[in-house]
C-alpha cells in the first residue's frame, strides 16, 4: 500500500470531520506599522498617543525610545522578555526626524464576523507554512467545529458580537496556550488581558463538540449572514450567467459542482483527493477551491418551498480575476467526470454543475425531471386549491348547458312508442291540415291508396314503383 494511500486512512479515521484551522489576521502589535495614524513605528523623538477612552492591549516585542507616551485610562502593555521603553530627549537618533505626534489606531472596528480578517488551513502544518484553504464567505471565520488559532507573539482585540448569546468553536489558542475546555477559557476571558482583547454584546465560548459526521458538519454561521454580508463588498461581474454559491455574499463568475452524496462519503478524504486532481496540477494554480457541505433551501418554479437536503458544494473561481472563469470551468468538468466514474467508490451518488458562461455543463436528467414534476405539482395544487375554494363556496364557477343524457337521447331518437303520440316531427302545411290544401280540382287527388296515414307517419305510393308495376 503506498504512502499516500495510508495517509488517506490515517485522515479518515483519525481526523475531524471538516474541521480547519482559524487564525485571525490584525494585531495589535506595537512593531505594525500599519497600527499607527502616521504608517511608521514610532522613534526617539516622536511622542505616542493613546486614546484616553480606548480600551486596548497591546504587545511590545522590543526595547523603543520615545520623547513622551500618553496612555489609556484602561488598557496594558504586553511586554516581551527583553522589550522596555526608555524616555530620550530628542534628538538622539539622526534617522528618526524632527520628531512627530503618533497615534495608535482604533481597534474597536474590528469584528468577528468579518470574512477578511481570518485565514483558514487544513491542518496546523499548514498554517504554519502558509497553505492556506479559500471557503465561502460564511466559513470564512470560525465554524463551531474548527479550532481558533491568534498568532503567538501577538495582542488583539475583537468585537465578537452575534445575533446569538455565545459563539461556539471547537478551541481556542492564544499565545501559543490551547484552551480546548470551556471552563479553563472562562478563566481567560475573566482575566484582565481576556477582558481586553474580546468585547461586544456575545461571548465566545469553548464548546469541544467536534464533528463525528464522516461527511462533514454544517458551520453554524447561516444565523450571522447579515452581519457577515454588510462587511463584505461585491464586485462587478462581467460573465454571462453569474453564480450564488450557498454560505456566499455575491455572485461570481467561476463554477459550482453539487454533489449528492451517500453515507460512505468521507468529506476529508475527499479534500485531499481534489487537492490531488485539481489544485496540484499546473494548469490549475490560479484556481481557488472552496469545499463544504450546506444545506441549500429549495423552491419548486421559484416560489414553491421544499425541505433543504444537504449537499456538498464545490466553489471554484480563479485568483486572474473576479470575471474570468475558463480555468475554473473546466476544473469543474474534471471534478464532475471524476465523480461520475468513481462515484461508487467515493459515496457520490450524483454531480451537477452550474457554470457561469452559461454553458449546461453536463446538469444531467436530474433537473429535466424535477423541472417536468415542478410543473405537474402546480397544476394539480391550482386543481386542488379551486375544488376546496369552490366547495367552501368561496368561488361560484360559471354553470354549463346541461348535456342531455344517453338515454334522453336515444328515447328522442325513437319514432314514438305505440299507443302515444305521435311524432308529427316539423309541421307541414301542405299534409298536416287538410283545411290547408289547394282547392284546385285534381291538383291532388287521394284515391285511398296514394297517401296513407299509419301510426309512425304519412307514407306516400310513388306511381312508378307502385305494386302493380313491381309485381309485374
């Protein structure tokens, strides 16, 4: 059996379901430029400015002369073993300038929910060495399931407010200290630096779940869409038909393989095996692979809902650009192809795909049919709604002429029955009222024999078949 092979195993069976790791990207560094009003570390001549009402930690990693420091009214200094400040008296430091005012920059802003503050890897290996997972706007951050990670060697301060009391995550790790129970991080968060760094109307909380389900868990962020879509900016889209990833703030222009899966499907054994098919080969190094199971709402013809079956998604889109999607397109075709051979053996029971040129992508017999049953369950509802409306006397249907019915028919069609009446069928002046006939002599002549008159009618004697001649 080959390395990559039992690798696979060793994931499938030892490894959480979809779980990744999170690490928060801003700091609250006193060595980050891009912390301070002016780009720049403060130096000897400058004069430092905390905001007096901020609340703030922040991590000191070396030794810094200023010529003055104003400090919050709530807030610390994280010193690293060795860090210090010294007080100098201007001028001592020819590259430092004349000297400015330098403030620290507002960290209140910073929020949770903000899909571009997080990166996300596979695995800690990853994380450290920078492979990092693209996911959908909503996995961006934190999923209950996934393990946070703050840098080490840094501070932070984050608004964690949600539309819930708590947001769970699998664990938490700060400063190189994992807190993989929920009391030992409730110790943290009473803590001076815990107060400091996470603020907002929710807690965080540790809650060790996991995920146990072989085909992954759903994140647990759909709650949050809102406050996670108002952070985030759509751009403008030039492809034919863009695309709505589920978990996804915007359209894009790429490509999205639904997959139906059964219960032999092993979400993580199949990351690594995309990882494989698509994103190692050259052709496909522009290409971003978003992986997850969701759980998307149905609608019959737009309007008409039905229960929402969790799928597996994969959200390709390519790094070129927010309108091209070529190699997006036909990585997905790849992935599709893939599914359909060796569906059996990965627990794919059906792909579909949705391409953003327009092109059909291979949907399969699937969508024909749900479309064909979408419009007969219309009709039979519109049928039903109208006989319940109609019996509640809610609506009053325009009456038909009545039909005669088979037997009224077939008795109008007899001539009479003997001893009625009789059946006279049109009036006819000239034979119905003798009074009516012309009185010119033999103009007609009844002879007794010419014209007879019996029960079913009047019957006349035509001169050239009479009896006489036909006997003859």
């Amino acid at each position: 059996m080959s390395l990559q092979a039992v690798t696979l195993i060793w994931l499938a069976l030892f490894s959480p379901a979809s779980a990744l790791y999170k690490q928060w990207i801003p700091d609250t560094n006193y060595e980050n430029a891009t912390n301070w009003d002016k780009g720049s570390v403060p130096c000897g001549t400058d004069r430092v400015y905390f905001a007096a009402e901020r609340k703030v930690s922040v991590y000191v990693e070396t030794v810094h002369s200023v010529l003055e420091m104003r400090l919050p009214v709530d807030g610390e200094l994280v010193l690293a073993p060795g860090a210090a400040f010294l007080s100098s008296s201007g001028g001592s430091d020819p590259s430092c300038g004349g000297g400015v005012t330098a403030r620290f920059k507002d960290s209140e802003g910073l929020k949770w929910f903000d899909p571009g503050l997080w990166r996300a890897a596979a695995s800690w290996d990853d994380l450290q060495a920078g492979r990092y997972v693209f996911s959908v706007h909503e996995e961006s951050m934190p999923c209950q399931q996934d393990d946070v990670v703050f840098r080490p060697a840094s501070s932070f301060r984050v608004d964690v407010s949600s539309s819930q009391l708590t947001v769970p995550v699998q664990s938490v790790t700060i400063q190189g200290q994992k807190f993989s129970s929920g009391s030992s991080f409730s110790q943290y968060l009473a803590s001076r630096s815990g107060k400091l760094q996470f603020h907002g109307s929710s807690s965080l909380a540790v809650v060790p779940s996991g995920c146990s389900d072989p085909s992954g868990c759903e994140c647990g962020n759909a709650a949050n869409r809102e406050r996670i879509c108002a952070s985030v900016a759509c751009p403008e889209l030039a492809c034919p038909k863009p695309l709505r990833p589920v978990g996804h703030c915007c359209d894009i222009c790429g490509a999205i393989v639904s997959l139906q899966f059964s219960e032999a499907f092993n979400l993580e054994s199949y990351r690594q095996r995309l990882q494989h098919l698509v994103l190692n080969k050259p052709d496909y190094q522009s290409v971003r692979l978003g992986l997850s199971k969701v759980r998307e709402e149905q609608r019959l013809l737009g309007f008409i809902p039905r229960t929402a079956q969790p799928k597996i998604q994969v959200l390709l889109l390519e790094n070129n650009g927010e309108s091209t999607s070529r190699l997006a397109e036909a990585a997905a075709k790849d992935i599709a192809s893939d599914a359909r051979a060796n569906g059996a053996n990965l627990g794919i029971e059906e792909a579909e795909i949705g391409l953003s040129s327009g092109d059909a992508g291979g949907a399969g017999a699937g969508a024909v049919v749900g479309v064909v049953f979408a419009v007969l369950l219309v009709v039979a509802l519109v049928l039903g709604v109208g006989v319940y409306l109609r019996r509640r006397g809610t609506i009053t249907l325009p009456s038909l002429p009545s039909m005669p019915s088979i037997k009224s028919w077939r008795k109008s069609s007899e001539v009479g029955e003997l001893g009625g009446p009789m059946d006279h069928g049109f009036d006819n002046p000239m034979f119905d009222k003798p009074t009516l006939m012309p009185s010119e002599p033999d103009l007609y002549v009844d002879s007794g024999k010419s014209i007879s008159i019996t029960q079913s009618g009047v019957h006349f004697v035509n001169p050239a078949y009479d009896e006489t001649d036909f006997n003859a």
